[in-house]
C-alpha cells in the first residue's frame, strides 16, 4: 500500500498518481507527456486553483536518477502537502490561487523500477541501443546544455554517459518537449536529487557566472536558511561547477538557457553516512525541511511575477 513515509515502487505510485487526482479535482489534474523507452506513461500532476485565466507556473521533477529514492518521495509529499495545506497554510492557498506548479514524481520511470527490481544502485534510463551491450544513459548529462564537454562520457557502459545525441532519451525529451510548449508561462524549474545537501543553480557546464548569478545566490541561501530553520540541517549553496563539480548536460543549465530564471537542483539528505540508501526513518523529517526550502523558493517567484 502507498505510504508518505515508505519507498514506494513505481506500481504503487502509479496508482497513487491515479487516485489522488481524481480524489481532488478541484485542485489537481493530470497529464501524461509521453511514454519511458519501456512504455511505462510518464504523468506530470498540475496543482493549483482552477483559473479562468492561464497562471504563470512553476515545474519541479522528482526522479531523474533512478537510485535516489527520497527524491521522488519528495514530490509525493510535496503533492500532499499543497493539497492538505491549501486553504490554511496562507501562503499554499496564495501560491496555488496564483501559480500552477507542475510535479513530474518520476522522471526515470524505467530506471526506478529496475532499482526496486534488480539492481538497487542503478542511475540511468534503460535505454538500449545498437553497438553496445550496455543500457541507459544518464538523463542528467542528455540535455542540450554544453552537450558531453565536461563531466560526462561518450562511454555507453559509464554510468554518466551523455547518450547518442542530446535528448537522445525518450524521457528527457519528453520533459523538455513539455517545458519548451509551456515556456512563456514556467517561471521557475526545481529538480530534485540526493545526496550532499546543496542548493545549486547554473551553471554546471562551465565556471562562467550565470548573468543572474547574485539574484539565484541570494534566493538559494534564502532558503537554505529556511530550510536549516526546522532541524538544523545545513545546506550549502552556489553554481553547479563550482559547488560540486563541473557537468554538462543538465536539467537546470538547459531550463536556465531556455529562459526560465529560476532554475535549481536540491541534492537532499545526507551527506554521506547512508547517501542513496536514507533509512525510511528520515523521509518525513527530510521532505518537512525541504518544503520550507521549496515554498521559500516559490514565495520569491510570485513575489517577483
Ligand atoms: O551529477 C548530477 O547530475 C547531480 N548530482 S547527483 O549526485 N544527483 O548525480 C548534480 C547536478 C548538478 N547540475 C548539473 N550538473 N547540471
Ligand atoms: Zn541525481
Ligand atoms: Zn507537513
């Protein structure tokens, strides 16, 4: 059974998907953007007051890589918590009666599954291609962004392969087919990944300061601090190349180039001690810390529309 507080397979969350869309549609609807290399459907959840007006929006996926599980628990929290919340909590009932936010809960569909099936540290898609024995490629170095020229391989076998060409996965170009269609209205892109604890935004690609670099520098520590407000957890922020290491291909320097100013990747909980393997015990107190990060992040966006 689904459950906020346990690792839930990918069937589970199907299901999951299924059912808490319909049991509120005043608040949420679904879209499915388009099918994994296995076929399974890929769902973005739309949450927010229904508007006679199209709303400025703000897209957060869950997921990319397979193996960190607290990420797409995040995004199950994050959907229960703006549907339980809104209507007291005054600042969910002001974000979502003014912005729409867009939760992908599972971004590497295929690549989860296989964690939960047969290989618990995997990381890439599934993908095969012809030439090689080797599956997948890393969905976080496939975007058109500085493209396999640093931090990545052009190996099929390394587990950072940047894949044939740029959106040469189906999911990656689905997720960034959706984001190019809805691209005057997504004013901010979260992405959320495990472990280390930082708060980064662009770029990752190269050393070069984003041309919003104090504006995202000051907007990450924000919430950083928020963040650290409930249990003390310390985040640290910065540009991508920088903070962690340089890596070309990703979510946030694509999103970024594409316009959306607001772009930042999470790595959650912890920095080190379980890393992709966070005890169950550390999902509630994980996903309440991050909440405050998150809602501090999209305050700041709909304070500046
Ligand atoms: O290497 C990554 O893709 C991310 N770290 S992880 O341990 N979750 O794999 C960091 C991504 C930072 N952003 C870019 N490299 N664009
Ligand atoms: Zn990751
Ligand atoms: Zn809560």
């Amino acid at each position: 059974a689904h459950s906020y507080t346990k690792y839930n397979t990918w069937d589970t969350i199907q299901s999951w998907i299924a059912s808490i869309s319909t049991s509120n549609s005043d608040l949420i609807s679904k879209q499915v953007i388009g099918n994994t290399f296995e076929g399974r459907p890929m769902t973005v959840l739309k949450l927010g007051k229904r508007s006679s007006s199209t709303k400025p929006a703000i897209f957060m996926d869950c997921g990319i890589h397979a193996r960190e599980w607290i990420s797409p628990a995040f995004c199950q929290w994050f959907v229960k918590e703006a549907l339980s919340t809104y209507g007291s909590d005054s600042q969910m009932t002001s974000l979502l009666n003014q912005m729409d936010v867009f939760v992908l809960p599972v971004f590497n569909v295929d690549g989860y599954d296989f964690t939960h099936k047969s290989n618990r540290m995997w990381r890439k898609t599934r993908s095969r291609k012809s030439g090689t024995n080797c599956f997948g490629a890393d969905p976080n170095r496939n975007f058109n962004a500085g493209w396999c020229t640093a931090g990545a391989s052009s190996n099929p076998c390394s587990d950072t392969y940047c894949g044939s060409t740029p959106e040469s996965e189906i999911e990656v170009k689905n997720v960034a087919d959706f984001i190019r269609r809805n691209k005057s209205i997504i004013k901010a892109y979260i992405t959320i990944h495990s472990y280390s604890q930082l708060l980064l935004f662009p770029y990752s690609y190269t050393y070069e300061l984003a041309a919003d670099h104090s504006e995202l520098l000051k907007v990450a520590e924000g919430a950083s601090a928020a963040l650290r407000s409930l249990y003390g957890t310390a985040y640290t922020s910065g540009p991508g190349a920088a903070t962690i290491y340089p890596a070309a291909g990703g979510s946030d320097d694509w999103a970024y180039d594409l316009g959306v100013k607001y772009s930042y990747t999470f790595e959650l909980r912890d920095t080190g001690r379980y890393g992709f393997l966070l005890p169950e015990s550390q999902i509630k107190p994980t996903c309440e810390e991050t909440m405050l990060a998150v809602k501090y992040i999209a305050a700041y966006v709909q304070k500046n529309l």
